[in-house]
C-alpha cells in the first residue's frame, strides 16, 4: 500500500501543468514581454537567451526592458525562445484516471487479503 501512495504522490505532482514553447520570432517575443501581453508575475518560464544559456524561474515581476525571478533575472532584449508552464486538460484527466486507478486497485488488493476464505 505504500508503495501505491508513493506512486500516486508522483504522479500528482508530475500532472495538471506543461511546459509549451511560445511561437515567434526572437523580435516578436520581446515585443510581446514589453507590451505586457505575453507574461504576467506567477508564470513559471524557461528563457533560452541568445548566448544560448537557459534560465528556469517565475517570474515575479516585468518592467524597465527585464524579465525578474526570485534570484534571476533575464534583459528582454537577450531573449531567444520561450516556453511557459501551462494547464494541461489532458494531464489533469490523466492524473485522475491514474489516481482512480491506483486507489481502486489498493482497495480490492486489500479486499482480497483481508477477507479469510470461506470454507464450504
């Protein structure tokens, strides 16, 4: 049984979200991160920037040309690509069939183990 709440924990905690890469170019994402249309505080992103380094941070803040995490920060002018954390449908519907599953199975384990046999 332990072993099922071990793996409904992971699935839970892969589930409901996906990271999805914005399309456009390099000149169209950065006007979009500077008109406010493309990111909001909270979102979890992955920024490629043009020296080719990777940044994965949420976002708190976007303002003065910078992109602010926590502990980083990216210039929108040095941005390459984007992908932003996003609600999956189909993960979440997963997830719960997934859960289902599992819990219905530990219970008809139990079931089966539990009850001693009857004698005819």
């Amino acid at each position: 049984m332990k072993r099922l709440i071990v793996l409904a924990a992971v699935i839970s905690c892969t589930g409901c979200t996906t990271l999805r890469p914005i399309e456009g170019t390099a000149t169209e994402l950065q006007q979009r991160i500077n008109s406010g249309e493309l990111l909001k505080p909270g979102d979890r992103v992955v920024v490629v920037t043009t020296d080719n380094h990777t940044h994965r941070f949420a976002v708190t803040a976007i303002g003065a040309g910078l992109i602010d995490g926590k502990s980083d920060s990216v210039p929108v002018d040095q941005i390459a690509s984007l992908e932003r954390r996003q609600f999956s449908r189909a993960r979440t519907v997963a997830l719960i069939c997934g859960v289902v599953l599992v819990v219905a199975g530990g219970i008809v384990y139990i079931a089966a183990h539990a009850v001693p046999a009857v004698a005819l």
